[in-house]
C-alpha cells in the first residue's frame, strides 16, 4: 500500500503543478479542504440510521467514495506541505491509541479513553 500511496503522491503533485496551485496549498488552505471535503462525506449520510449506512445505493456510495478520495489527496497534501510522513504519522499515532485503549479495558466499549476504568 505504500507505494501505491507514494505513486498516489506523485501524481497528485504533478497535477498541482501543472496547474501551478502550490501557490495556493498552503497548511491552511489545505486543513480547510481536509475538513469540508470531511463533511461532504458525512452530508450523505445524514438522517439514515447506522445500518442503512452499510447499504448506501449504487450513486450515493460512488459519490461518497468520491468525497473520500478528496479527504486523502488533501491529507497528502497537506503531508507534504508540512514535511509529515502521513504513514508514520498514523503508525505513530496508532501506537498511542494502543496505549489509551487498552484491550482489556476498552474492548466492546466506545467509552472515552478518559473515562475508561
């Protein structure tokens, strides 16, 4: 999956520059776009329940799958902006998420790592 990303990565990078729009990823402009391209996605889902969320129709599932391959070229742009990893940045973080929820006390349980006792 990585080189898939990195390939990912370096498509996306051609087509900002062949449309000179670095000028305009900035981390800012690009954390905005992450975010309303986020809730583009949760839009289609609003108002059906949890299981009808499993069971989107053939358009709104293409359509969501659109939404979410923007969120995933602004998060790598916003990577590269800032000089993240975003792999090892998730890795990093899943190792944190480990140690706040630890099996034993979060499995089967959607409780806050906070209130986790």
């Amino acid at each position: 999956m990585a080189d898939s990303l990195a390939e990912l990565q370096d498509a996306l990078d051609a087509f900002v520059e062949e449309r000179n729009w670095a000028q305009f990823h900035t981390p800012k402009n690009l954390a905005m776009g992450v975010a309303i391209e986020a809730a583009e996605i949760m839009e289609h889902f609003l108002w059906c329940s949890g299981d009808e969320s499993y069971s989107l129709p053939d358009g709104k599932r293409a359509e969501v799958a659109n939404e979410i391959g923007d969120v995933l070229m602004y998060l790598l742009g916003l990577g590269r902006a800032l000089d993240v990893d975003i792999i090892a940045a998730a890795r990093d973080k899943l190792v944190i998420n480990r140690e706040k929820y630890p099996i034993e006390k979060a499995k089967g349980r959607s409780t806050k790592y906070v209130d986790l006792d």
